[in-house]
C-alpha cells in the first residue's frame, strides 16, 4: 500500500525525511565479531525513556552495534514514521514494524531500540525475546511525559489532550512490558550513561541466571 504512496511522498519537501534521497539506505545489520561473548540487547519502555540515547552508549560500551527499529521502518518505508502514520494510520505503521523486527531474528552483536508500541504485537514479543535480553527502560510518569513531549514528531501524542493520551496508553502497556522483559531499570533521575551501566551489569547478570546448568 505504501509504494503508491512513494511517489506522491517523492514530490514532499525534503526536509523532514528520514533520509536524505542522495544518501543511500544502511545495509541491514549482520553478524558482529565480538558478539560471542555478551547477548543481544533489546530496550523496550515507554516513548520518552531514552532507548535511543542509552542504547547509543550501550552500544559503545559494548561494542554492539546500534539499531533503532523505527530508524529501519523509516528506511524500508522510504518516509519518516510521522509520514507513516498520517498517509497510511498506526496499522501500516506496525505492519512495517512487525516485518522489521521478524528480519533481526538471528542477528548478532547489536543493541537494539525498539518503538515504545512494538510490545503490543505478539510476534515482536516473540521476534525480541529471540533476539537477546530485554530490557525495560523505564521511569516516573512525569519524566517520560516530559521528555517524550519534546518532541512534537511522535503521532500517537499529537491529540487535543497529549497528557490524557499519554497516560491512558500508559496504562494500557505497563504489564505487557512488565510481562516481555526480562529485567526492569528505572532511570528515573540517571544519567543515561549510569543507565547503560546499569543495563549491562543487569544483562551479564540475566545471563548468568539463564546459562544452562547453573
Ligand atoms: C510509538 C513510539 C515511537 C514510534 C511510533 C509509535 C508508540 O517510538 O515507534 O511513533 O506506539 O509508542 P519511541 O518509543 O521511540 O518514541
């Protein structure tokens, strides 16, 4: 359904794009050399906790490589996800999400971001948990409204009442993170380098307690 749409998208103005035209698409993520020794990390939580910019410092911590799934539906999409979502709703928008994240299956050595609705579906939930740990990014209600908030780019907060919105989805999603992680950091307060700190110590310690035999 997109691709009708590519041509009228063509004609936009650049600005605003996920990418510029000229530049060429990144080349899907592939196997790591030094991914033997530390899992696959996946960061889920709320928009506004920070996966993006902790998953950055994750990923230099670690020497994974850093993806971010909205980056990579904008890319295969050829428009950004505020284009997505006013051209063809939330569904195309998680089509393209699901169809991401079921192709990072089998990937090595990456950190990975997800979008804060990635959970709601049942094979992202499946697709993440087979890719690495999942880590729930989180923190007090206020900060992530405030931080999510910044930015007037994400669709899902561009209502008459952006709190209320916030909030009801908020509740709905809680127990589905609480339910697909595998651990929980509330970086309520932190810095995002004290939370990637965090994230891996609790990523080598899950794997500990996951090793078979121990
Ligand atoms: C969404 C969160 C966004 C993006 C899209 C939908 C959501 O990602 O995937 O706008 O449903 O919560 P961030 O969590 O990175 O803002």
């Amino acid at each position: 359904m997109l691709a009708r749409w590519r041509k009228k998208i063509a004609r936009l103005p650049v600005r605003g794009w996920a990418r510029p035209r000229h530049q060429k698409a990144r080349q899907p993520p592939g196997p790591c050399e030094n991914a033997t020794m530390l899992p696959n990390i996946v960061l889920i939580g709320f928009m506004g906790c920070g996966k993006s910019s902790v998953g950055r410092r994750l990923a230099a911590l670690t020497g994974h490589r850093f993806i971010d799934s909205d980056e990579m539906v904008a890319q295969s999409e050829g428009c950004s996800i505020a284009e997505i979502f006013a051209l063809g709703g939330e569904e195309e928008f998680r089509n393209a999400e699901e169809k991401v994240l079921a192709g990072l299956v089998g990937v090595a050595g990456v950190v990975l971001a997800t979008g804060g609705g990635a959970i709601l579906r049942e094979p992202n939930r499946a697709a993440m948990k087979s890719i690495g740990a999942v880590a729930w990014l989180d923190a007090d209600p206020d900060s992530l409204f405030e931080r999510a908030s910044r930015s007037h780019r994400r669709p899902l907060l561009q209502t008459k009442d952006p709190r209320k919105t916030f909030d009801h989805l908020l509740a709905l999603r809680r127990e589905i993170y609480e339910a697909t992680a595998d651990f929980r950091v509330d970086s309520t307060g932190l810095g995002h380098d004290q939370v990637a700190q965090t994230i891996l110590d609790r990523t080598m310690r899950h794997r500990a307690g996951s090793a078979p035999g121990q």
